[in-house]
C-alpha cells in the first residue's frame, strides 16, 4: 500500500489520499534526513530509540535501536533460587507485574509438577485480571496522549489508582508486588476483599463506557488511527505477534482459551477480535478497541471467580510452597497470556541446583517491536507516534 | 471625533462621555516635553497581558483542565495555588539562560521577540472601552489580521535558529498552518467588515450597539452570520496554535515544537506571547461579531439593563469578560480533543473551511446589497 519510489538523486514527494499514498511530485531533488526519535522522547514509552529516515515528514526507515534498559535479568535468574526470581519478573512488565509472576510460577510449577491449591489459583486469576485492566488503561490512556488527547489519561489512572488500591491491600505494594510465589501466594487476600471487588466492578463498567465514549466516538481520534499501520493476519503471525495485537489483526488467539493454564478453561469469557465495522481489521484502531473490549472480558472473569471461589476456611496460601525448591534435571517452555501478548518462560534445571541453569524469557513487547521497520514504513511522523502507542511496549520488557 | 450614538451614555466619567476619550487624553499628556502618556497608553496592554496571563491564563488553564479531568490543579503555593503562577515566573527568572552552542545566536535570540511583539501589536487596535483604543485606524482590523502574519516570522526565527530538527520541524509545519489558516480567517472576517461597512474597530462596535443588546450584535445580523463566525474560531484555533490545531508543538510528536530548546525568560516570553494572542483572537472575534464593548443584556421596558449596562467602564468588563469567554472555550477544546495531522489540518483548510468561507462570503455580500 504505501511505496516510495526514488527518482535518480532526489526522492519522490507523496501525499496521502484517503489511505493510499500518491505521488504528486517527482524530480525534486531532496535530501533524507535522520531524525533519532528517543531514547528520550515523549511518545517512545519509555526509552526506545528510533532512528527514522525521513523525506519530510514522511518516514523511508525506522529502525528500533533497544538496550537502553537492559538489566541482565536472564543473568541475574542463574545466580538466585527459584524463589527469588519472582521479584526480577516483576520488573519485566512493570505494568503488569501480577501477569509476569503468574507465568513464572506456573513455568516452575510446571517443572516441579506440583499441586495448588484452588484457592490460589482463582485468587491468581482476580489479581492477574486486575492487572490486565490496570495495564489496558495505562495503554489506552497513554495512546490517547499520543494522539494529543490528555483528559483521557488521567481519567484511566483515577481508575487504574483504584485496582493498584486492591491490589496494594492484597500484597503489600502497588506495582511491582511479589505475591505470586512458586506453590502458592504470599498471603491469602484480606477478609473483604471480594466485597470491594464487587464495588469495584460496579463501579468501573460505566466508567469503562465513558472512557470508550470519549476516544471511539470522537472523529479525530477514529481519524487518527483508522487505517493506519495495517498489519495483515499472516504478516502478524509471520511475526510471532501476539496477544491485542494480533487479535487485532483478526486472529481469535488468546492463550487463556488456546494453550489453557490454571482455571481458565473453566471460566466463560470472549476471544475479542475487532468486527471491522468502525476499524479496518488489523489497523491502529483494532488494535485499541481489542484493549478496550478486552477489560470488560476480564470484568467477567473476575466477577465468575467471585462466584465460584473456594471459602477461606482452613486455607493456607502457602501450604503447597516447598519447602526448597530444586526441581529433577530437565527443561520447560511455559507461556502465559499477558497483557501484551505471550510472555513465556524457558528454565533448564540440572538437578542438582536450587538455581536456575538457565531461564529465559520470550517478551511480548520485543516480539511486537519487531515489525516497527514494516509498520513505519512510508508513515508520517504522527502517524509514526500512533503506530508505536498503539503497540503499547514496555521497554522494561523488551530490553529485559 | 466624537459620534452621536455613543451620546446615548449616561455615566459621566473623565473624559469618558467621548469616542475614545480616555486614549485621546493620554495621547496629550506630556511631561516636561516627553510624550509620557503615549508610554502609557502602550504600556496598558502590556500590563493587562501579563496580569491576565498571570492570573487567569495560566492559572486558569492549570484549575479548568484540573476540573475537566478530575483532579485539583495547584493547591500548594498559596489559598488554592493562586500564587503558583508567580512562582513559576519567579523560577523561571532565576533560570539559566542557555543558549545552545549550535543554536544561530541571533535568531534564536530574537525568535521569541518578534513573536511576542507580533502578538502584543495587534492590541493596539483593540478597543477595550468606547473611550480607549491604543490607536484608533480606520484600517483596524485590516491591521489586525495583517499583523498575525508578524508571528510566523518569530516562530521561524526560533525554530530554525534553534538547530533542532524537532524545532525545525514546528517551525516549518506551524508556517505552513498560519499562512494556511489566515485565508479562511481574513475572509471570515471580512464577512464581519461587510456587514459593517468599515474596517475601524471602534466603528464596528458602535454599529453592534442598540437598546436590545445581543440582538445588534453581527452574529446575528442575518441567517447566514454564523458561518463566517463559526469558521473564524476554527481558523483562530489553528492560527494562535490551540488544541486540535497545535501541531507546531505537537508535545508527543515534536518534543515541544519550535520551543524545545528554550528555557527560562525566553521560554517565558514564549508563553506570554501565545496568551497574548490567545485574548487577542478572542477579542477580535467578539468585536466582529459579539458587540465588543457594547452590553449584551436588553431594554426591557423601563428595565433599562442595556443603557445602565453600557459606558467606558462597563464596556473593559464587557469586552474582557468576552475574550475570556472565547479563551475558556479555547481550553475546553483543548482538553477534549485529540490533534489533527498535518495533512488533515490542511485538508480542513483548504477543502472545508475556505470554500465555505467564500460562500458566506457571498451570501453576505448578497444579503447586505438586497436585504435591508
């Protein structure tokens, strides 16, 4: 769709028609400029840097130039039990930090082969889902920035204030909380947790309207990102996209119903995918419905755990912890729907350490980046901005 | 130079019962062969800029969006953070002033000087009273519209002076949008001067005054009026750099603009000058079409609201409470909508706004010629 010729020195003037790029000047002899969006830019999410080609303000090349936080957290896993991984995949997706936890614990527990207890597990889904809302408003919220809408930014954290509240009360700590452990939770939730829940539910549905009032049905908004940086589906897959982004390509994949974990298979929720009514399927606008449809999904999944969790009585969050954890010689790949999309966890274990042999991570974010060269390609500068907020990357979890 | 209408003003006042009275006495007052009072008459829209940018631009626009998204804007630095702007201003008099090594000194110097003064030259024509205007041309608002265009030239200057690509980039887009906007503008505004048959400011308001208020006012002069109302604020929008047109500072695309690498005064200055222009294109908007100074409010009967409403003091109300009125509406834009890209900016510009522009132009052309 989008193609920039070159004609002998200078490059080719274009201009865009409704969703085509047409060529209105050829000849006109002009020099590419390298513009390094980042690392500290407004709009880069933290410290990407991209190092765009433009024409203008038309961009040739953009390419993601990543390590601005790499902290060797694969490293850093070999020289630390199991246990004490936890707090390192917090700081993965700091976002969404009950979601790291969870598919690290499952990954150990895999490599264990434990059994846990229901209670935790239900009490694992209320706070992962939690987070996942928390995360989604951070996501929308700042895209409506990058589209120059503030307002809706803040009403998404007054909201957001309220689950981190939860989640706070629950753990102890308001974004990166250590409360996943390997074989259980580090508490059981406090005695009017679920009430609270519930208030906040009911609370948070029209509040979810609201939001998606202020930024769907405004037409600048719609657009600002309608039909623009459309991926096709085998493109996406082509990829290794996942999570929102690829549902947004119109590919129902959602790991909680494709590769289930914990009690998921249990619970009645939708794959959402985009109906290509408002948004081109696979565009900048797909991609933000799927996050914004997606919170009421996980609203119902909180509200069915609600229903159908295990009382208290007698409950020990920690009594299937062991005791130390040195799992026989072997190795796992488990994957975990986050936010983002599949964050999965590789450990090898030679059984004989309390330490992972070798622990990696395969990042959503870093996945999804990757296809910044294609998208960008022949974009404008704010469409650039959407394109990039509408992947919604935590450097945190690309640069690792 | 006085004219009949303005006879109709009962409150008796120095010099006030004259068109323009008070600017015409400070024009005469010299002392010791200094012409001190034409200092004064310059230096009152200076005062007013910086007080009201002070008090009610910045600090409004801090407590209006704080309303808007649920939160409180300052609170700390006196009752309600009142006091915050001046600390701002106080902070930033004590910055740094840096100059960047790479920066071309002179323009970067100059940059935000011709844009303040590009700004603040359009409020000579302002009439903020029947008896004050800082000068009385009767080509005001050929001026005014003429002297916008002085602005592109600073923001140039400061763009490219700065030897950033980022504020190269607000420069070269903020150009091409108010050089872009100022057609549907003029011509909107022309549309006003049609229906008053003069370009003097002053002449434009006494033509809006009548004992029943509002209904004088251009906006609704004829069916047609709105048009050429509606799409002056628009362009306005677009030419003082306002939410959704404020793509020449595009915070999440373009850093800040062509004012990224400007710091302390001159940042300072920067801002003064798009208050400045902010109450400048309020103003004239409400001149042309909402009766400047003259009073709203209607005759009722022996309610006499409109003749006890009107009168040089009550005309700076008047005037000032109506650019305030258009600035709120400015901000409430602002925090409401998302921005435009370039290309639909200037879709908006030359596709919607100047042919429909030229069509109110046309039917207020027919309108003032066959209807009486």
């Amino acid at each position: 769709m989008q193609e920039l010729e070159r004609v002998g020195q200078g490059s080719v003037r274009v201009t865009r028609k409704s969703d085509k790029l047409v060529i209105v000047e050829k000849d006109l002899a002009t020099e590419q400029m390298v513009l390094a969006m980042g690392p500290q830019h407004p709009s880069t999410h933290g410290v990407l840097k991209l190092e765009c080609l433009t024409d203008g303000e038309v961009i040739t090349e953009a390419i993601p130039c990543l390590g601005y936080l790499h902290r060797c957290f694969e490293k850093c896993c070999e020289n630390v039990d199991y246990p004490a991984v936890v707090p390192y995949t917090d700081r993965l997706d700091y976002l969404s930090a009950m979601n790291s936890e969870f598919a690290y614990a499952i990954a150990v527990e895999k490599l264990l082969d434990i059994e846990i207890p229901r209670r935790v597990e239900f009490i694992r889904v209320i706070v992962a889902e939690l987070n996942r809302i928390a995360s989604h408003l951070v996501a929308i919220g700042t895209y409506g920035i990058d589209l120059g809408a503030f307002t809706p930014f803040l009403f998404c954290f007054r909201d957001r204030e309220i689950i981190l509240g939860l989640l706070e009360w629950a753990s102890g700590a308001r974004m990166l909380y250590n409360y996943i452990w390997i074989g259980g939770l580090a508490y059981d939730v406090p005695a009017d947790f679920l009430k609270r829940l519930r208030e906040f539910i009911t609370y948070f549905r029209p509040k979810a309207v609201e939001l998606q009032s202020l930024l769907t049905e405004n037409e600048i908004f719609l657009k600002r990102t309608r039909g623009i940086g459309i991926m096709p589906a085998d493109v996406a897959i082509n990829y290794g996209w996942s999570g929102p982004m690829l549902r947004g390509s119109g590919v129902k994949w959602d790991l909680r119903r494709n590769d289930p974990y914990s009690i998921y298979p249990e619970l009645d929720f939708k794959v959402v995918v985009p109906d290509g009514k408002l948004s081109v399927v696979g565009d900048c606008l797909s991609r933000h419905l799927v996050r914004a449809l997606e919170m009421e999904e996980s609203l119902r999944i909180i509200e069915q755990c609600i229903d159908k969790m295990p009382t208290s009585e007698g409950f020990n969050p920690r009594s299937a912890i062991p005791k130390r954890i040195r799992p026989k010689a072997g190795e796992v790949y488990s994957r975990a729907e986050n936010p983002r999309g599949e964050l999965g966890f590789y450990i090898e274990s030679d059984g004989k350490s309390t330490k992972p042999v070798r622990c990696k991570a395969r990042s959503s974010c870093f996945v999804n980046l990757s296809a910044m060269k294609d998208l960008s390609k022949g974009q404008l500068i704010p469409d650039l901005v959407a394109i990039i907020g509408s992947i919604d990357i935590v450097l945190g979890e690309v640069d690792r | 130079m006085s004219t009949t209408p303005l006879s109709q003003f009962s409150i008796p006042l120095l010099m006030g019962n004259n068109l323009n009275g008070w600017s015409e006495a400070l024009v005469g007052f010299n002392l010791l062969g200094l012409p001190l009072g034409l200092v004064i008459l310059a230096a009152i829209p200076l005062v007013f800029i910086a007080l009201y940018s002070l008090t009610y631009g910045v600090y409004g626009e801090r407590k209006i969006s704080a309303f808007m998204q649920d939160r409180l804007g300052p609170m700390e630095v006196g009752k309600w953070g009142l006091l915050q702007t001046i600390a701002d201003i106080l902070k930033l008099l004590q910055k740094e002033d840096i100059v960047p090594t790479s920066a071309d000194k002179f323009l970067f110097v100059i940059g935000p000087g011709i844009l303040f003064v590009g700004s603040f030259l359009a409020y000579a024509v302002l009439p903020f009273s029947p008896a004050f205007i800082g000068a009385s041309l009767n080509v005001g608002l050929f001026f005014a519209i003429g002297i916008v265009a002085i602005e592109v030239v600073g923001i140039l200057a400061a763009g490219w002076g700065s030897n950033n690509k980022w504020s190269l980039y607000g420069a070269v887009r903020s150009v091409a949008q108010i050089v872009s906007y100022e057609i549907p503008a003029a011509i909107a505004l022309l549309c006003g001067a049609m229906m008053a048959g003069t370009l003097d400011m002053q002449k434009i308001n006494i033509l809006q005054s009548g004992s029943y208020g509002f209904a004088h006012f251009f906006l609704f002069h004829s069916p047609i009026a709105w048009i050429p109302f509606l799409i002056y604020f628009i362009a306005s929008l677009a030419e003082v750099n306002r939410a959704p047109f404020d793509i020449p500072e595009a915070e999440s695309e373009l850093v800040a603009g062509y004012f990224t690498e400007y710091s302390g005064m001159k940042f300072a200055v920067i801002f003064l000058a798009e208050y400045g222009s902010m109450f400048m294109v309020s103003a004239i908007i409400s001149v042309v079409f909402l009766g400047g100074w003259n009073s709203p409010l209607p005759n009722l009967g022996s309610l006499a609201l409109n003749t006890w409403t009107n009168g040089p003091i009550w005309g700076v109300l008047w005037m000032i409470s109506k650019g305030f009125f258009f600035i709120f509406v400015q901000m409430w834009l602002r925090w409401t909508l998302p921005r435009l890209r370039v290309d639909q900016l200037m879709y908006l510009c030359w596709k919607v706004l100047t042919p429909f522009a030229f069509i109110s132009f046309v039917l207020t052309a027919i309108w003032e010629i066959y209807v009486p």
